[in-house]
C-alpha cells in the first residue's frame, strides 16, 4: 500500500469526491480530507498497490477539474522534531545565616 499527498482541493471537495477521482485508477483503500483554519485543504489517499498510485499520480498531478489545479505526490513520511533542550534558568542560590 502506498498513500498519496493530494493539494490544490476546494473547501467543497470531500473524501468521496476525491476517492472518485483516484478509483479509475486501482483499489483506493482511505480517501481523507483535511481542512484546517488557514491555507487550502489538502488530501491523502491509500491505494491497494504501489503500480496504481503511481498510474494515478502520473494522470491526476497538475490536472485542473473545474477551477483547481491538483498537486498531486508520493506522501512523505512525518518527520519528527528533535526535542529542544530547555533548561530551567537557573536562580542565584541565597541564602540567610
């Protein structure tokens, strides 16, 4: 299984909208669809065999359906942040005799 990055979607697409786009192409196992509070949503979607999602990433990237564009690409893999190292500021030590 290999899951797709999809941007460039519209505030109405939903999951099913998207999953029909990626379905002429092989099994689709998850469609999502993220919307956040800034920026465009954005997409990704498992498919059943890496062959069909790179037949879906070749036909669907930089396709315009109505008024989009989609950006369509092999999903990285989260990268974690390393921990910063914070410290607690240390208080000059006084004390009363």
């Amino acid at each position: 299984m290999r899951e797709i990055f999809v941007d460039g979607l519209l505030q109405a697409d939903m999951s099913d909208t998207v999953r029909a786009w990626f379905e002429p192409y092989g099994r689709v196992i998850e469609a999502k669809v993220f919307t956040l509070s800034i920026g465009a949503p954005f997409g990704y979607v498992t498919m059943e065999r890496e062959e069909d999602a790179a037949r879906a990433i070749r036909a669907l990237n930089r396709q315009v359906i109505g008024p989009r564009t989609l950006l369509v690409m092999w999903a990285r893999p989260i990268r974690r942040r390393a921990k910063r190292q914070t410290t607690a500021p240390t208080l000059p030590f006084t004390s009363e005799s």
